[in-house]
C-alpha cells in the first residue's frame, strides 16, 4: 500500500492488524514512529519534505532508513527544493 502523506500512514498503520488487514473503524490515533518501527502495511510514502528534527522526519526515517534519509534531504538541499507544507515531495518506494 502506497499511502499519500504522514497522516494517512499513522491512520492506516494504527488499524491495521498484524496481518496488514485494515478494516474500517472510527477514533483517534496516537501513533509516533521511528527509526526501528517494523511496517505493517505501507510500503510506499508520497510525502513532502519535512523539518529537520521533526516527529515526521522520524516516521520518514522509520521508513526508508536513517541514511537514505539524510542523503535525500542532502540532495533535496543542494537543489534548493523546498522543505515543509507546500514543498517539494519525494515517494519512497
């Protein structure tokens, strides 16, 4: 599953079963990823680029590794593409 932005994979990372079966529900979550956090279901992320230092950086990096994730925001920087809302966006795959 290819989620689009941060908030839909908590949301569909939050439901989803140890089997990757996600069923309809309603609620809250309260999610926090990071470095070390084992994927239930997405295995792709179309996100913008975030803060540096940020809880979303994490999740970035819980997903595609702490260095792949510096490199592209090395990358990211020296092409003066923009970070944050409204940025330029990457999809991890």
């Amino acid at each position: 599953m290819v989620t689009v932005g941060t908030t839909s994979t908590r949301v569909v990372e939050t439901i989803a079963d140890a089997n990757g079966i996600v069923k309809a529900q309603k609620g809250v979550t309260h999610a926090f990823f990071y470095p070390g956090y084992r994927y239930k279901i997405v295995d792709g992320l179309l996100t913008n680029f975030h803060w540096p230092k940020s809880s979303l950086i994490l999740l970035v990096s819980a997903f595609y590794g702490r260095e792949n994730t510096l490199e592209a925001y090395k990358m990211a920087v020296e092409n003066k593409m923009k970070l944050f809302s409204y940025g330029d966006g990457m999809l991890i795959l």
